[in-house]
C-alpha cells in the first residue's frame, strides 16, 4: 500500500536515510513556509500551487527531484550532483550539502510557481 504521508514514508526507510530525509523536510519547510506536505510520486513531496520539491532515499543516494533549469549558474553550480535527466543525487556515504539544498528548495519553489 503506498505511503499516504512523509511520516509513513520516513518509517519505511533506514534509519540513517530517515534523519537525513527529517532535515531535508525541516530545511524546506524553513526556506519556503508557504509550502504544504504532500505526496507524489509515491515520494515525500511540497506544494505550493503545485507540486514543486519531491525527495526520496534509495540504497545509495537521497533523490531530489524534479531538475533546477531556469538559472544556467546555479545549475552548473549542481552538475556533480545532477544524473543525465538533471535530477539531483547526493550520496548517502558523502556529508549531505544542507545548504545547496535549501537552495535547490528556493529555486524550485519560484521555477515551479
């Protein structure tokens, strides 16, 4: 049965990946205050008007999701995170990068506004 919240979603998955996805959840909720929790994709997701920030943890990385693109700088600022489609993927054996994160957060919320 799919996850109906981030909570339920966050009980799913390893607890080192859980503490990281719990920051992330803070760290957006503190960039964009506006945003509501909600789901898509089956991932953790936040809305504005519509569905802007999405991430999810797998075996060896926290996917961020969907791609930046409307700021050139910023995205070659991603490239090593970024996979051939433009979505991000930080490592889970590398220290997460809260502050390129948050600002991942920003640049969606005013993309996808």
């Amino acid at each position: 049965m799919p996850h109906q919240t981030h909570e339920e979603y966050f009980a799913s998955v390893t607890p080192e990946a859980r503490v990281l996805l719990e920051r992330i959840q803070a760290e957006v909720q503190a960039i964009v205050p506006d945003a509501t929790k909600c789901m898509g994709y089956q991932m953790p997701a936040f809305r504005q008007k519509k569905v802007f920030f999405y991430f999810a943890a797998f075996k060896k990385h926290i996917g961020v999701y969907p791609p930046v693109t409307n700021d050139k700088a910023f995205v070659l600022e991603l490239a090593r995170y970024r996979g051939p489609k433009g979505n991000l993927s930080f490592p889970l054996n590398e220290p997460l990068p809260i502050d390129l994160i948050r600002k991942v957060a920003a640049a969606l919320s005013t993309q996808y506004s």
